[in-house]
C-alpha cells in the first residue's frame, strides 16, 4: 500500500478514489455500521483484493475521506473568508456555510456526521474553529468558552443533518442560524 496517493499511477489513482467515493457514499447514507470491505468494493466496482491495495482496513478508508471531505470543507470557508477578521461575522459564515452545504450536498454532511458521532476529530475541527472566532471577539468574557464552542459545534452538527434528511425546510437555514447565535447569550449574536 503506497503511503503517498500522488505517488500512485493514474489508474490506481482512479481506484483509490472510486473507492473513497463508495466509502464516502456509503458512510452517508448507512452511518458508519454501513461501511465494510465487501460493500465498499461492490459499490467502486473493484475486487476485494484490490481494496487492500489502498487502504489497510475500513478505518483507514475512513480516515482518508474524513479528512478529504474536512480539508474541502475547510479550504473553501477559508478561501471565502479569507479576508474576514476572525469574530462573530466570520462566526456567522462559518456556521451558515455549514447548514448550506446540508441543502445544497446533503451526501456530504450525512458522511460528516456520521463521522463526527464515531471520531471525535472531525467534531473537533469545526469546535476549534467556533472557539478560534469566539476568542477572536472583543467581549472574549465568554465565562465557558470551550463548553460554548462545543454546543455550537455539537448543535450545527445536528441541525446540519437534519437539513441533510430533509426533515427541515431548506428555507429556514437562515431562521436556524439565528437560533444557534443566539443561544450563546452575547449581545452581538442579536445584532447577526
């Protein structure tokens, strides 16, 4: 199994990327109890044995697209924003990136969530950048901030999925948003 993927050939390329993609897809609809060997290969369209030439397990499948998905993810707000101070707008934008992308590539945020029940890695990255933009105010007087990023991650996540199933109209993103800002408490979350 090669340990760089830009090593690989562009054939093997396009496997190892088929089969992220079944894992990927997979993940998001089944959770990750939905996700084997056996399945991943019958939904790439590769034989078994040629899973193990790219991953050593199912694990590893799903390290390798949690952190592709996450690094999309990422790189995009960040591309957006870049020129946005760190606060409670870029906050606000973060935040409504994420319940956006539930309507508008619900594949997407099932597979998130699903991870972000499984691996707290994945909840860990969109927690440190809710603290980073809460750390970043002028009113930093946040008693518990870390308990506060937490919420907010842990509640985007769950909104986020709901949005994903469909079980929330794609029109009240920007009524939820203002929901999850006000349930900070800070004075600037009504202003949003």
């Amino acid at each position: 199994m090669p340990a760089d993927a830009t090593a690989l050939t562009p054939k093997a390329r396009r496997t190892r990327l088929s089969l992220m993609e079944a894992g990927r897809k997979l993940a998001g609809l089944h959770g990750l109890e939905g996700v084997n060997v056996m399945a991943v290969c019958a939904e790439a369209g590769v034989g078994r044995t040629s899973f193990y030439n790219y991953f050593a397990d199912v694990e590893g499948l799903i390290g390798a697209v949690a952190t592709e998905a996450s690094r999309k993810i990422k790189d995009s707000f960040d591309r957006l924003h870049a020129d946005e101070p760190r606060g409670h707008r870029r906050l606000r934008a973060c935040l409504k990136m994420i319940l956006t992308l539930a309507v508008e590539d619900p594949e997407t945020v099932l597979l998130l969530t699903s991870l972000a029940q499984a691996s707290p890695e994945v909840a860990s990255l969109l927690n440190s950048e809710i603290h980073a933009e809460l750390h970043a105010e002028a009113e930093a007087n946040i008693e518990d901030m870390q308990a506060l990023s937490e919420f907010l991650a842990i509640a985007t996540l769950a909104l986020a999925r709901q949005f994903a199933e469909t079980k929330l109209a794609p029109e009240s993103v920007d009524r939820h948003l203002a929901f999850l800002l006000r349930s900070t408490g800070q004075a600037w979350a009504h202003a949003l």
